[in-house]
DNA sequence: CAAAACATAGGGGATTTCCCCTAATTTGCA
DNA sequence: TGCAAATTAGGGGAAATCCCCTATGTTTTG
C-alpha cells in the first residue's frame, strides 16, 4: 500500500446515517480518504464519471440509478474504479447478478467493519473479495443453475406451463401426445427440482424474463 | 393552436429508422417540430431536462433509462413535459401502469400516424387519449382488478400455493381441512378468472410483489 | 462410428386438483 | 341488532397431476 497516496473512495447509499458513519470509519483508516458521499445512482455516477475514484462502495437499491446501474456505466466507459457492493440483500441471485456485472467484491450490510478494509485492500490489489459464508453459497448456485439445462421442448412445454395450458391444450398446440408433456413435465421438475406446477412456474416467472 | 409557434417534440425509441420515419412525418405537420430525437432513456431524460419540450414520444422498452423511468423524473421534477407512450407493447398492464405514472396518451406503434397528431393536440390541451380499443379494455381491466378482493385467508391461501404447496401442506400449515383450502382455492380461481394452479401463481408472482 | 442425449409415446396407478353442491359458525358492518 | 360476508367443513365425482416404468427412433457429440 503507497503510503504517501491515501487511496479515494466514493460511498453512494440512500441511508443517510448509514453513508455518514461508513465515511468516518473509513476515514479513521490512513489509507484511505472518501472523496465523495452521495445518496443515490445518478449522484455516484455523476462523481465516479468526473474523479475516478480508486473504490466506489456502492449500495444495490437506490433511488434513480440503480448499483447495478452504475457498475454497468462503469464497464461500459471502462473506467478503472473498482466496485464493492455493500447491501442489505442476502438473496445469492442478487449477488451473482452483482459479481458477474463487474464488482469485485460483495458484501452484505451486517458484515463487520473490518471485512470491507480487508475487501477493499483486496480489490486495490485486483482480487475479488467474498466473504467464505458467501463464497460457498454462491458456487452451490452456480453449480445449481448449470445443471438447469433444458432442452428446448422442455422449454417450450415450460414456457406454456407458466401460460396456464394443461397438459392436453399443450400437446395440442405442440401436436404431441399428451404422455409427452407429462414426459417433459416430469423431466422439468426434476431438473428444477420442484415438485408440482406451482414450482413449474415460479422457476418461469422469477428465473427467466422471457414469459 | 398558434400558429406562430410550433410545438416542440421530442423522440426517444431505440430503432433508428422507426425514429428518422416519425421525425420526418411530424415535421410534415405545419403545428410541430421536432427538436431532438433519441436512442436511449437517459439521452431522453437529458435532453428534457436541458430543454423542456411541449410533448415527449417515448418508447418503452430503451435502454439504460425505460421510459417509464423517464416519465417517472418528469413527474418527480414536476416538468411542464407532457409523456406520450408509443410503443409496440399490447398487454393492458403495462398501458395502465404508464398512464398511471402520469403519461398523457399511450398509442400503440401499429396505430395510424394521425392517432398520434390527434393525441398531440389533445394533450397539448391538456387532455388525455387513448384509442377507443385501449379504452375499453382499460376500463374492463381497472374494473376486473378492484373485484379483486380477496379475503385475508384467500390471500394466505394464495401465498402458500404460490410457493408450491399442496393444499395438504397448506391445510396443515394453517391448521385447518385440506376441503377448506380446496374451497379458498375455488373461490381464488374464480376471483382472478383463472383455471389452474399455474393461474394462481401467475397472478401471485406478477400482479402482487411480495411473494 | 459409437455413445449419449433428446424426443417421442405408452402402461398404470396414486395423488391432487378442479368444480359442483350443502351447511354451520363467526365476523364485520350499517 | 341484524344481515351479509367470511370462514369453516364436508360429499362426490371428473379431470389433471405426479411419478414410476419401458421402448423406439433421431440428433448430437466426442
């Protein structure tokens, strides 16, 4: 760590208490300095846009621009501030989608104080940052959702399970005979690990777009 | 309508040509002019923001910025912009869920170009237009949703099923007869005019948020 | 080319949903 | 206070689901 150069970091929260007491732990620290904190998407893309921060620690729900947003801007310009998610959410969904747009490190607001500096160190380094608790479930889902290979007739017969067709109007749309979507239906659940058409569809309606 | 001024328009869509087409048609028209056209919501919002036009013609679906979001900042800053929805999208949801944002017209983009002067003059006027076709099914949608009353225990009922019990792990749950679930669950299908579990996730996951 | 995966279709049966109906209590509101 | 709505529960039966199984032809892939 350059020891004469504090490293600049931008906090965006819309929790104002919140933003003012992460400032002063980090600035407690003597490597680093917050250059700036803001209250929402917009502001943080404004400020990271015009100074380039070393670190912008970014919480995912804010008012106008999004987390997400705003580390999607940041990949787009291909600006060097590296992102830290710092949030409330323990959904690993939400922490994929995070990671895989581009932050480096993840962590959730009931973390201690001392894994964002640890996390922050490591990410000036170039190294993403999870905590193990995180990391474990995260590779779980990851595992998990590559096993969710549908086919493509298991993905239409989805696509018309989540529409509210039974069996018989989809092997009539589809020209097939009805034990074939039961087939593809009991494939789906297994696959999806549900175990009736309600699990059929919310795996439709919540974990893809396209319905 | 002045004649001395014309009325300044603004285009946000994402399609290039469908935007170069519009442009080129309303400047046909002797009463508008177009002062800028635009590719995504933040460009649109930008340039509303700058400029104030009398009438914006946004897309829904664009990038970065929906023009949902877009409409939403308008009403946020309290701008003198008027919002005219042209989109291609058909379902009533997403049309009532615009004019409730505070749009002024919603046109489909298969509706014929004088839809969209007529609907420009109107809400120059301060009036609001919607297509004889959208209104009625509008009308019947809004009057459908506030029939949809469902009791404390339908909306229980609901939840759980969406979740992807069966009415014997609901029964036992809630401590009562899987007939009584059975009977919520024929009272929930006829409320929301559905005709299956698939029907009752559906509406749990889209119409409700918090499941 | 051979193996694996996919798509098709059927047997058979347990379970669940779907949809009528009746009916007794309890709750809430005018 | 009294009536309407809500909640509970059940009978009964048709339909659909869930979940095993086998089997054959096609397509994909190493």
């Amino acid at each position: 760590m350059n020891i004469t150069e504090k490293k600049r970091i931008l906090i965006a929260d819309d929790h104002q208490i919140f933003r003012q007491g992460l400032r002063t732990l980090i600035e407690q620290s003597e490597n680093f300095e917050v250059i700036s904190d803001v209250a929402d998407g917009e502001a943080a893309w404004s400020a990271i846009k015009k100074n380039t921060p070393d670190i912008a620690v970014l919480d995912i729900t804010m008012p106008i621009l999004s987390g997400f947003d705003v580390v999607t801007r940041i990949q787009k310009y291909k600006l060097s501030t590296k992102v830290i998610f710092l949030s409330m959410h323990n959904d690993i969904k939400i922490i994929d989608r995070g990671l895989s747009l581009g932050a480096f490190a993840y962590l959730r607001k009931d973390e201690a104080f001392d894994s964002l500096i640890k996390a922050m160190e490591m990410v000036l380094r170039g190294k993403s940052y999870l905590s193990a608790e995180l990391e474990t479930q995260l590779s779980e889902y990851q595992l998990s959702r590559v096993n969710f290979n549908l086919t493509k007739r298991e993905q239409e017969t989805l696509s018309f399970i989540a529409k509210g067709l039974t069996n018989k109007e989809i092997a009539e749309v589809m020209c097939l005979s009805v034990k074939t979507i039961d087939n593809h239906r009991t494939n789906l659940m297994g696959k999806l690990d549900v175990r009736n058409t309600a699990g059929l569809v919310r795996y439709a309606l919540l974990e893809t777009m396209d319905v």
